[in-house]
C-alpha cells in the first residue's frame, strides 16, 4: 500500500463512524442501518492494524507517521489546524481503540436495543471521537474529540442505561465537565506561555526546546491544572466516584468503550503531552500523584472486595486498575511512560471483555448479585472459560498483555522506592482475591434457589458463536501482546527514546 493511501486511512477511519451515524440518522433503513453500522466498526479495527504493520517503514517527520494536514481556516487566526499522525505512543492505542470499538459495535447490534437506529447513532458518533484523540497531534482536536465522544456517553447512559441512570449520567456529567475544564485551561495556558504559533505538538515541542522550558513557577500551575483535570476524567482517587456508579448504570457497549479507551485520555495526555512539555512541574507534583495513584491501588482495592454485585465490582476494579497506570507516570522516567502505555493497552482490552462477559452472565441468571448465582459452569463451561480468562488478564498474569505493563511499572517504581512497590503489590493480591472469588461465586458450588426457579423457567445455553466472536476477539489480542510484547514496545521505544532523555536529565537537575 503507497504512503498516499496509509495517510488516508487516520482520516478515513474517524470519518467513517460519523458518516454512517449521520446516515443513519437522516433515515436509512433499519435493515441498511446495521449493515453499515457494521462495516463502520470494522474498518478502524482494520485500518489501525494495517498502519501498525506499515509503522516501522512509513517516513516520518518529527517523530510521526502518516501526516495528514488540513488548515481549515482556522491555523493563522487561533493557531488551530487538523494535523493527524501517529508515533510510538499512539499507535497502539489507536490500534487498540479501533479492535474495541469493533467488539463494542458488535456486541450492540447483538443487544436488542430500543431503538436501535438511535443507539447505533450515539455509539457510532462516541467511537469516531475516540479514534481522534489518539490520532490527533494538534491538542485543541485532541480535546475537543475527547469531548465530542463524551456528549453521546451522557445519553447514552441517561436514555438507555440501567438502575440510577438519571443520577449517574448526572454526576458523569459534572465530574467529567470539570476535570475538562481544568484541562482545557492547562492546555491554553501552555500554549500561551509557550510563545509557540499554533497548538500542534510538535509545534510546542520545538518552541519550548528553542526557548527553553517553561518557568518552574508556570510549569507547577500548568502541571497542577493537568493532573487534577486529567486525573479526574480517568478516576484518580479520591474523584473517582463517578467511574463504578456510571458503569453500572452504562449499557454494555457504552462501558466498554469508555472504560476501555475513553478513560484512556488523561494517561495518554500525561505521557504524550504533560512530562515532555513539563519536565519540572511534573517533578514537583509526583509525590503527590504517587499517594493519590497508591489510593486508586489499595483503598478502591479494599472497596472492591466489598461489592457484591458483579457489574460494580469490575467497575471499581478497572478504578483500582488506572492507579498502576498512575503510579507509571509518577516514575518521570523512560520505563515508567512505556509502562503506562503497555498497561493503557491492555487494561483496555481486558476490562472491555470484562463488562462484555459481565453482561452475558447478566443474561443467564437474571441478577448482578453474587451471591444469587452459583454452578453455572455445567451450562455455561464456553462462558466460565471466557470469564476465567478476562479475571486473569486483569490480574496481569503471565501469557496476557497486562503482565509487561504491570512489570515494567513496578521495575519502574522499584527505582523510584521499593516501599512504593512493595505497597503497590499489594494490589495483584486484592484483584486475585476478588476476581477468582467471583469465578468461584457464578460458576462453582451448588446453583442458589433463585437461579434454579430461574433455570426452570428460561432454558440456559452457553455462547453461541455470534456471542464468542466480539469475547474473541478481545482476548486473542491479551494473548497476541502477552505473547509478543514488541509489537508494541518496538515503536514505542523509539518514540520514547527522542523524547523522554531529556525529560530524565531535566528532573535529574532538579534533584528528582
């Protein structure tokens, strides 16, 4: 394929979603309406893995690959343009987001959602923001996509979801509103200081390299407003208490991608945008990040063990979760920002799988409740085998993809404190407790009376094949990276490696 061609499949990819959601909101046929639906989820998924095998032999310019620019008009009055590419830090995810956006639309069209037309719409329009925050190198479009695939997460959950809808889309709204707001203003007030004449990334790297780094006095303000704005939308503890409650109330495709790429955001921008643009502010408010990181792994930890409904339970778990991806950015240092990327990636696919699986067990027992199920291994062994697996994954046990994130971060912390990384551990215990503890609880022992009256009433099959494939998908792709981890690191290394020695060596001088 000709470098011409792999430039359009960045802008291709986001524009397909939203083309067919506008179709299909102008009026196609419902029958029409799926079938394009379909072929909107699957080309991104298709596309990201085809420029993740041209990467490595795409020509690059400051570190990216397959620009594609468009001025809109707008470049020499504000300084904003469409500038799409990717580089080691991007691809993956973007790759990831299209293979999750692909089982999420799958898993919709199965669902039997009211109105349907309309969910696919919303869902279509929240996927095509999601693939450009990762494909985006001018910061004003990577935020203003995060925020137009979160309007369609609001109502989503407002119109669809389930118990305390109304009130979970609500607190959605005005957490996830501020943590935009703080970083909206970090992001301005970088630009603006930066003396730099547009917001493209790479435009602010080169202008704060040739004029040197911000002031240690702006760089702690600026940094503060993206940890407090970024840390909200990604659940850092103690603002976290948005996250279980509206994936609770989520429909089953909404929670899958917020909780496998939306949520992705603020980490992403700590490790493309906040560390190789404030070095020492970051220095500043990392030991600050470590205690809060170390609150999302220990104390929402203790708070997961405690829940006894399942779609909570993996809500909190995935909060529990992001502290190590926290915990990653905190080390300031090469190893720990590969780290976090690995553990974005597959955190991604795992806790997807998880709310995917969560919602088929949702069927077959008619409960969330755990301690209403039991034995459903005899009809369900294809579902407790794909269950058992996804808590596995989450776990990071070697074979899955999030073993080499988590290990990398703790080699990471272990330069950072030992104590940090003994207190870290901790969590890998608190998820194996609560995650095999639930595979006992729904497939083992001797099914409760409220499941058998159930069982007598509505016959249980196991997955079929069209319920396996979106399950499939997801973990070939925890196994495909457990297995062959440098596909990931073989890019991201090389990004990471022009733009996070100097980070090192800044924080170093600084006395880190």
């Amino acid at each position: 394929m000709t470098d011409d061609l792999l430039k359009l499949l960045l802008p291709l990819s986001i524009a397909t979603p939203l083309a067919v959601a506008l179709a299909i909101a102008l009026g196609l046929p419902k029958r029409l309406a799926t079938k394009a639906a379909f072929v909107a989820f699957l080309l991104p998924a298709l596309a990201g893995l085809v420029l993740w095998l041209n990467y490595s032999d795409a020509p690059k310019q400051d570190g990216y690959a397959f620009l594609f620019v468009r001025d809109l008009g707008l470049s020499r009055a504000v300084g904003i343009g469409l500038k799409l590419g990717l580089n080691g830090i991007s691809l993956p995810l973007f790759a990831m987001a299209g293979i999750v956006g692909f089982a999420a639309g799958v898993a919709a069209l199965q669902s039997g959602a009211e109105r349907m037309k309309m969910y696919l719409v919303l869902l279509l329009t929240m996927q095509g923001g999601l693939l450009g925050v990762f494909a985006s190198i001018d910061v004003f479009f990577f935020y203003f996509f995060h925020e137009f695939a979160l309007i369609p997460t609001f109502i989503m959950v407002g119109v669809w979801g389930g118990r305390d809808r109304t009130y979970a889309a609500m607190k959605m709204t005005i957490y996830l509103t501020l943590g935009a707001m703080l970083s909206l203003a970090g992001l301005i007030a970088i630009y603006t200081k930066s003396g730099a004449s547009s917001f493209d990334l790479i435009n602010l790297r080169h202008a704060l390299a040739n004029d040197g780094a911000l002031t240690p006095f702006y760089q702690h303000y600026f940094f503060g407003l993206l940890l407090f704005g970024f840390g909200i939308l990604v659940s850092l503890w103690p603002f976290h208490t948005w996250a279980p409650l509206g994936y609770g109330a989520a429909p089953t495709s909404v929670a899958m991608l917020h909780a496998g790429v939306l949520k992705k955001f603020g980490l992403y921008g700590f490790v493309q945008i906040a560390l190789p643009l404030l070095p020492l502010g970051a220095k500043e408010w990392a030991p600050w990040l470590v205690w809060l990181a170390l609150g999302n792994v220990i104390v929402i930890g203790l708070v997961t063990l405690a829940q006894r409904d399942l779609k909570q339970m993996v809500g909190f778990g995935s909060v529990m979760h992001v502290g190590y991806g926290f915990l990653g950015v905190a080390c300031l240092s090469t190893l720990g920002a590969g780290g976090a990327v690995l553990f974005m990636v597959a955190h991604g696919f795992s806790v997807a799988l998880l709310f995917l699986l969560t919602h088929q067990i949702q069927l077959r027992t008619e409960s969330l409740n755990l301690e209403e199920m039991g034995g459903l291994v005899k009809q369900t062994p294809v579902l407790a085998a794909f269950f058992s697996a996804a808590i596995l994954a989450s776990i990071g046990l070697p074979g899955f993809a999030g073993f080499w994130g988590e290990l990398t971060i703790f080699v990471a912390l272990w330069q950072l404190s030992p104590w940090v990384t003994a207190a870290a551990l901790t969590g890998i215990v608190v998820s194996a407790v609560y995650g095999l503890r639930a595979v006992a609880k729904i497939f083992f022992g001797q099914p409760t009376a409220q499941l058998e009256k159930f069982h007598a009433r509505v016959a249980v099959t196991d997955l079929s094949w069209s319920e396996r494939a979106p399950s499939l998908v997801l973990l070939a792709a925890l196994f495909f990276f457990g297995f062959w981890p440098k596909a990931i690191t073989g890019p991201l290394n090389a990004t990471l490696g022009t733009l996070y020695p100097a980070v090192e060596a800044l924080v170093r001088a600084a006395g880190h």
